[in-house]
C-alpha cells in the first residue's frame, strides 16, 4: 500500500502534474493504476487482518468484535473524508499524500508490533 501511495508524490512533480491537467488519457492511466495497486494491497492487507482477527479472538465473541470493527471503520471513514476535504481546500497536493504516507507507515509499524514472529517448524509437522 506504502508503494501505491508513493506514485502520488509524482503528482508533486510540477512538469508531471501539468501532463495530467493536459492529458486525459495519461490522468486515467495513472489513477487507475495507483487505485489497482492500492486496492489490490488492501484486499491482500484484508486476508491477513481477517484471519489474524480469527484466531486471537474468541469464537463467541467473533459477532462482537466485528460490529463494533465496523462501526469504528465508518467513524474513521467519516473523519478521514473531513481530513482530506480540508487538506484538499489547501490546493498544495503534498500535504494529503504525505499524510497518506505517514498513516501507511503507521499501519505497517502497527502490524509489525502486534503480528508475532512465528517461524514454522516444519520437521515438526512432517513427524
């Protein structure tokens, strides 16, 4: 996700920004490849965080934790549009980008610490 992220700094690139106010073509290329990209991360990203979720919480409380994840999601969803609106207002594209960069290197941060390091001890599944 950290790397999709990075292609919009190319945006800060005033030559590269001008090409995409000119050209349509180039601006739906570029967007749809940095979506893709993103997306197809995040569905990746999704797999891992459902799976992780599975195992370390409780079957009885599985329904629990979900709806109030889900309702969390669309609070942070609700205020990361109010951010972003605000931070686009500015019409100084680095700013939203880079606060994009830093909340990807947070989550990854925040993965890291939490996921455990487990090496998997294959000679003891085989016997």
């Amino acid at each position: 996700m950290l790397g999709s992220i990075i292609l919009m700094f190319l945006m800060v690139n005033t030559t590269f920004f001008k090409f995409l106010q000119i050209s349509n073509l180039g601006m739906i290329i570029y967007f749809s490849t940095v979506a893709f990209l993103f997306e197809l991360c995040f569905s990746t990203y999704y797999v891992f965080f459902t799976s992780f979720n599975q195992r370390k919480v409780d079957k009885q409380f599985l329904g629990r934790f979900y709806s109030i994840l889900i309702m969390l999601l669309g609070l942070g969803r609700i205020i990361g549009s109010m951010l972003y609106g605000f931070l686009f207002d500015m019409n100084i594209i680095f700013y939203p980008i880079m606060v994009a960069c830093i909340g990807m290197i947070l989550k990854l941060l925040l993965n890291l610490l939490v996921t455990p390091n487990e090496s998997i001890d294959f000679k003891a599944e085989v016997l």
